[in-house]
C-alpha cells in the first residue's frame, strides 16, 4: 500500500464511507438490541454472556484470564473489572492454575452455567431474527470471509480493548 499523495487520498470516497458508516450503526444497533433483549430474557449483560459463551465452549470449563481477555478481544483491566462483578453474582470463580502457580484460570461457577444455558435459547433467537435470518447464504459466506481478512490483517498489532 502506498502513501498517499494529496490530502483527497486521506479521506473516504462516497462509497468506502457509506460502508464504514453502515458498519459502524449496524454494530452499534445491534448490539444494543441484543443487549436489550438479552436484559429483559435473562439477568445477564451482554457481556456476561459473552464470557459464558467462551468459557462453556472449552472443554474443561475454564481457561487462564490471559486466553479469555485475547478471545474476547478485550483489555487486561477491562476483564478484571467485568470478572470481579461476575465473581459477586457467583456466575465465574477463580482458580490457581494446575500448570502453573503463578496463574490463575477462570472457571465457569455452576450459577454462571445456569444462566447461559437459560439465556441462550432466547439470545440465538434473537442472533437468528435480527442477523442471520435477514441474509442469505452467500452473504454471510461474504461476510465471515470480510470479518477473517480484516482480523488477520490486524493480526496482535492491534490494541484489545
């Protein structure tokens, strides 16, 4: 990629700006009707469940903080500060690390597995109804390709937050 030449090559054209508009509303509606939705079904955050999801998915329920805040996408103190309010509501424990002392791991609390298991009925639907049902099979093919080569091209330069 070269550098631009003139101060018109610094700014986006109509198109390149309708779609990183139409990106960044999308997001921002979305995620607050699922925030929303998820509310009013269940006694979880958006959040919250984010992090139930990843930790129901590994295998032993539990995984270091370090792995859990890189998969999230989010900041060391970001996560810390989320995990102690989960802590208090009893939905996550933590755990010295097996494999290392110095470690610790997050580990999905019986109380935390409940809540995702009574929430994500209602939060795939929701998933269903305001995203994956309004495209078509080739569009969310399109869209999980855009999504991998925009992730890989940020790679770990870019900062979690």
């Amino acid at each position: 990629m070269t550098p631009p030449n003139s101060a018109t090559e610094l700014w986006l054209n109509e198109r390149e700006l309708a779609a990183w508009k139409g990106l960044q509303r999308m997001q921002a509606r979305l995620s607050a009707v699922l925030s929303s939705d998820l509310n009013a079904q269940s006694e979880l955050s958006l959040s919250d469940y984010q992090v139930l999801a990843v930790l129901s998915d590994a295998t032993s329920g539990k995984m270091r903080a370090y792995l859990l805040a890189a998969e999230l996408g989010w900041e060391k103190s970001r996560l810390s500060r989320h995990l102690a309010r989960m802590e208090q509501r009893q939905l996550v424990e933590r755990a010295p690390c097996a494999s290392d002392h110095r470690g610790v791991e997050i580990a999905l609390a019986p109380t935390g597995r409940a809540a995702i298991e009574q929430a994500a009925p209602g939060h795939v639907a929701t998933v269903r109804r305001w995203f994956i049902d309004r495209l078509n099979p080739e569009e969310l093919a399109a869209l999980a390709e855009i999504s991998n080569t925009i992730l890989a091209g940020l790679g770990d330069s870019a900062p979690v937050r």
